[in-house]
C-alpha cells in the first residue's frame, strides 16, 4: 500500500468562549458550516478515481454501534504523482439535528473529518481527525 501522509487544517467561522476555544481545537457548531483544507503527499505515484472529504459520526459503547456518514466533497483526481502535494478545500454542513459530540460511560458519539483516496483494484487510503460538535449558541 502507498503510504502517504495527510493533514488537515480546520478554520473556525465563529469563536469559541475561551475555556472552550482551549480544549476543543477542531469544532462546530450544529446547523454550522465546518470548513478547511486537507492536504496530502504520496511517496509514490497513485492512480486514483478521486479524493473524498466526508463529515460524519459513529458510537462505542454497550449496545449496537451505530456510523452514518453525514456530507461529503469529492474531487476527481486521475494520478497522484511521488512527492506531490495535493490540497483541497472544504465546505461541509453540520446538521442542525446533530448529534452533538457526547462521551460517556454507557455511550460516546464521536463526529471525525475524514479523507479518502479511491484506488480502484486496491485498498482505498484513508486518514481521519476527531472533530467536537458542539450545541448551537442561542443570541449571540
């Protein structure tokens, strides 16, 4: 499998009360838009179909586990060549429904940004970071 290193960078459309601004580092708002870029850099040449941003959740926990896949972005990409880098941008829709972000003893739900690059006849390459999902501030 081609190893490739990801980053991704998140920008805040709306500040956080400082105490949270501090511990939560990558968040939204439900009914937000959750935007930035994820960056990519392969060691090798990849020929891929595309490169897929997607916001989504999942729980751990007692019981059954749940996933949905929430928005996502797609750009089409024909080959990913050694040493170069990609960057693309983002825009996703947090849903106003939630869930919001929640860990507790019985059950968490998690939200994570994830990239994937589709390489058809291969394993698809992956990376993702957790992202907080946080209520809807009311009067601001």
């Amino acid at each position: 499998m081609a190893e490739v290193d990801f980053s991704f960078e998140i920008h805040q459309l709306r500040e956080l009360p400082l105490a949270e601004a501090e511990q939560k580092k990558n968040a939204a708002y439900v009914g937000g838009q959750l935007t930035g870029k994820v960056r990519l850099k392969s060691q090798e040449d990849i020929n891929c179909r595309g490169l897929t941003v997607e916001l989504g959740w999942h729980t751990d926990g007692k019981g059954d586990k749940d996933r949905q896949a929430v928005v996502k972005e797609t750009k089409d990409l024909m080959e990913i060549f050694a040493g170069q880098e990609i960057e693309m941008p983002f825009s996703l829709a947090v849903p106003e429904q939630g869930p919001i972000s929640y860990k507790g003893k019985l059950l968490s739900i998690t939200w994570t940004l994830r990239a994937v690059i589709d390489i058809p006849g291969r394993p698809d390459i992956s990376a993702e970071e957790e992202i907080t999902v946080l209520p809807a501030v009311v009067g601001d």
